[in-house]
C-alpha cells in the first residue's frame, strides 16, 4: 500500500478553505489507487519554506517515509 501525505495549505481566506482541499483530493485519490491518506495543514503565507506543516513533509519525504504527495494545487 502506498503511503500518501496530504498536503493542506490556505494564506488568504479569499483562498480555497482547507476542508475543500481535503474533499478535493479526497475525490481523486481512489482514482489512482491511494488510500489512508495522512493530512499536514499550514494556515499561514507560501512566500517562506519555514512553515511547520512544510517542514513535516519535506522531512518525511527525505526520510522515505512517504511514496505520494497529494496537494490542491501545485503551489499549495
């Protein structure tokens, strides 16, 4: 089973809330076959990589603990 991380990422409230970002992956993942998706969420400006949430996937990816990463958009 693959693991996947979800990442959720909203700087405006004119922006996509995070709960429709979770129902949109939501809606595609089965699609291509991902399921148990763990979800990571910052509420805060994309303009600096030093973001909590940010952090925690870039870890986990380096540290081959993740083999899908499911974002809204690419510059989530």
């Amino acid at each position: 089973m693959k693991r996947a991380i979800g990442y959720l990422r909203q700087s405006t409230t004119k922006q996509q809330s995070l709960p429709a970002q979770k129902q949109a992956i939501e809606l595609l993942a089965p699609k291509h076959n991902i399921q148990n998706i763990q979800y990571i969420s910052d509420k805060q400006s994309g303009r600096t990589d030093n973001r909590t949430g940010y952090q925690q996937v870039t870890e986990r990816i380096q540290q081959r603990q993740c083999d899908v990463l499911c974002c809204y958009r690419l510059n989530r």
